[in-house]
C-alpha cells in the first residue's frame, strides 16, 4: 500500500470565522422559512425567509452573505427540507417559486456590496443608516425581479402578470420585513451583535 | 414532507453524481420541451421513477401543494388581460403545460431526496467542484444540515418565549423585529462556539474526502442523463428535428 504525505493547510482564522457565521445565518434562513405567515393576496406562502438575506448581506457582506445564501440553496437542493413549507429538492428550484431562492445569494451580494463597499465585512455602526436602508431595498428590489420573470416563465405567463402574482401583492409584506430590520439597524442592535471589531 | 429513508431500492445504490447527472438531464428536457410526445414519454419516465424509489404520487403531490397551488393558478393569470375582453382563455393551455412539466420535474427530484442522504450530495459537491470554493461548498452543505434543526428550535423556542409574554399583543413589525434579534443573537453565538470548534478540529483546506464509486449501474444512467440534456438543448436551439427525436 501506498503511503501518503501530505501537510495540513488549515483554513485561516478569520476565514473560519466568516464560514461559521455564513453557515449558521444560512441554518438560520431555513428556520424563517419554515415559518409561513397566511398572505391573503398570493397564494405563495409568505415566509420571513428575506429577513435572512437582509441579515447576511447586512452582517457578513457580500462575499461571505452570498456564500451564505448558496449554501441555502444547495442544502435545499440535495434534499433537507429547508425552503418554505419543508420544501426540498432540485425540482423547487426549477419551479415556479425557484427564482426567489436562486435570487437570494444575488440580493445578499449586493446588500453586502452596497453596505461594506469591501469583501470583508466592516462593524455596521461606522456605516450610515441611510446606506443600509438602500442596500436592503435595492436588495429586495432584486428578489422580485428574478423571482417574478422566473415565476413567469415557470407557468407560461406574461411578465406582466408575473409581477402581479409573484412581485406587487408581496410589497406590503415585504416592506413590513425590511421596516422591521431597518428599526433593528437603527436601534444598533445589529451594530451591537455584529461580531467584527 | 420527504426527506431521505433507508433502504435497499435500485436507486438507493446508485451513485449520487449519476442520479444528479440523470436529474439535470430530466429537468432541462422537460422544462424546454413543447411536444406533447415528448411530454408523455417525459411523464412514464417520471412515473417510472416515483415507483423504483417506492413512493407514491399522492404523497408528492401533497408534500409540494404550495407549489401546486401556485402552478394552479398559473393558467388563470395568464388569461387576465388589462383591457376588454379581460380573459384571453387562449392563453391558458400554454400555461397549464408548463405547470405541469413542473410537477414532472417534482417527481423525480422527490425521488432523488427519498434515495440520497444528503452527506453523499456533499461528497459528491466537495469532490468535484474545484479549490477551495469546492471545499467551503461541501463542508458547508454538511454543516447547515446539521444547524438547521438546531437552529430551528432555537426559532420556535423564541417564538413561544415571546407569545408567554404576550407577544401577541405586539403589532407584526414589532414581532418580527423581536423575533429576528432573538433568533439572530442565538445563532451567532452558535457561530461562535462553531468557528472554536472547527479550529479546534484543525479545519483544513485538504481534508481526507469521502469514498464514491461508480457501479455497474451508473453508466447507463449517466448516458440517460447526458442524452437528456442533449434533447434539452435541440429544443432550445429549436433545431427542426426536436419533436422527431427518438426519446
């Protein structure tokens, strides 16, 4: 037999603490998910899943809240039931409500890359308010225009109709969820449980 | 809910990159295809495919009924018009075609879930997606696999916490505000206790990976796969002989 040596490269500190924290932020969108408030103008559920992607753009920035998000989507797809409703599977994603979990590690991204203008994320209390305002809502703004021309395609529909169904009738929801993070942000709680120094 | 179950079917033994393989394929056919041949040879595969992995139709429909309400519904917005006449019914066929190509798609992904834990999806990920990404990927997937349930009950445990205490009382925004901060300070500190713990573990960038090999079975699949996803692309490129395709 064969012997093999090889040297140990270990992950770097501070790269071990973004994955830690980009994985327990993606465990912790899958828990949203699964909490499914009745939403009288769609039929799709409506889930306090996008919280998870304001917090991982917000706290881990747009590399690591991307990564975030990924992960997501890959649990998902190779089969613990992790998107709303206890979903699991490729074939969610490919469905009509797909574009809405492939937009998230691209709205983390971006509310990362808005928010931290760097790959590392900075300490959230020297960010003004106002930029993290916009990132989330340019986030969100993301989330529903892929999530609407994904659900449009899915079902054979116009894109017009698709942002009724998939995009318009989840604003007041949706901007329900950004305010309640945005009150989190200016309260500086997050700034206060953000773990970079 | 499905989720993966021992057991000793064909599917079960196979390994987890063919049945991804054959997956894909399945997926990109069946949503690019527009003839109806196609479609049913498509849904006796599907069908073909619940029956090997032991499970049933009905408990996929009902595991993915938010989905399939959504589906539903498809056809009926699809006709809305923003003008007299209002409904254009012509349009609702198309639509009801692409949903239910959709549910095909369902089929066979529930079977993937049923026969394949998600540790061998990992190993497959950590395998063959390349560097350090494949790494930080399949480590990964493993990981929030293990925190979701645990972080879950964290979520719940919060949210019981504050109905005792009359979070009911509080309006909505209020209440995701409450819950949000709870859950997200528990689960930092489990990130915390879980960077320790991977350091203390010597977390490397090269680690011993997991066994997966190929069987006899497997090959075939693969080549189903790839035929698959060859019949994807003639319909997408709209090649003239994409509905003469012997499937």
């Amino acid at each position: 037999m064969t012997e093999q040596y090889e040297s140990v490269e270990l992950v770097g500190d501070n790269t071990v603490q973004y994955f830690a924290m980009a994985v327990v932020v993606a465990a912790l969108t899958a828990a949203l998910a699964q909490f499914t408030v009745p939403y009288p103008f769609s039929p799709a559920p409506f889930t306090l899943q996008t919280v998870g992607v304001y917090l991982a753009g917000l706290l881990l920035g747009p590399l690591w809240g991307a990564l975030s998000l990924l992960l997501y989507a890959m649990v998902g797809a190779a089969g613990a039931p992790v998107f709303a409703g206890f979903g699991a599977g490729f074939g969610v994603i490919t469905g009509p409500t797909g574009g809405y979990i492939l937009s998230f590690p691209i709205a983390a991204g971006i509310i990362g890359a808005l928010v931290h203008r760097r790959v590392d994320p900075r300490a959230l209390d020297s960010v003004s308010v106002p930029i993290q305002v916009v990132g989330m809502l340019v986030g969100l703004a993301v989330i529903y225009a892929i999530g609407s021309v994904w659900l449009a395609a899915s079902t054979d529909q116009s894109l017009v109709t698709g942002l009724i169904e998939g995009g318009v009738v989840f604003v007041p929801g949706d901007l329900l969820k950004a305010v309640a993070v945005i009150s989190l942000v200016t309260g500086g709680h997050l700034a206060r449980i953000s773990f970079v120094e | 809910m499905i989720a993966y179950e021992h057991g000793t079917t064909l599917f079960h033994r196979l390994d987890p990159r063919s049945k991804l393989v054959a997956q894909f394929g399945f997926a990109f056919a069946a949503v690019t295809t527009t003839e109806p041949s196609v479609v049913a040879v498509l849904s006796l595969v599907a069908l073909g495919t619940l029956a090997v992995a032991r499970l049933s139709v009905f408990r996929v429909l009902w595991t993915y009924r938010f989905v399939l309400v959504l589906l539903a519904l498809g056809p009926l917005f699809a006709s809305l018009r923003f003008g007299p006449p209002w409904l254009a019914l012509e349009h609702a066929p198309p639509s009801l075609l692409a949903g239910y190509q959709v549910v095909l798609v369902l089929f066979v992904s529930a079977a993937y879930v049923r026969t394949t834990p998600v540790r061998e999806t990992r190993a497959a990920i950590q395998r063959h997606v390349p560097g350090r990404a494949g790494q930080l990927l399949g480590t990964g997937v493993g990981l929030v696999f293990r925190f979701f349930p645990v972080v879950l009950r964290d979520v719940r445990r919060a949210r019981l916490a504050l109905r005792a205490r009359g979070g009911d009382e509080l309006s909505t925004r209020e209440r995701i505000q409450r819950l949000s901060l709870l859950t997200v300070e528990q689960a930092f500190s489990r990130g915390e206790r879980l960077a320790l713990a991977l350091r203390a573990r010597c977390f490397s960038w090269n680690p011993t990976l997991p066994r997966l090999a190929f069987g006899r079975a497997d090959y075939p699949l693969v080549a189903a796969g790839l035929l698959l996803t060859g019949l994807g692309f003639v319909q997408v490129l709209g090649l003239p002989a994409a509905g003469s395709l012997p499937v």
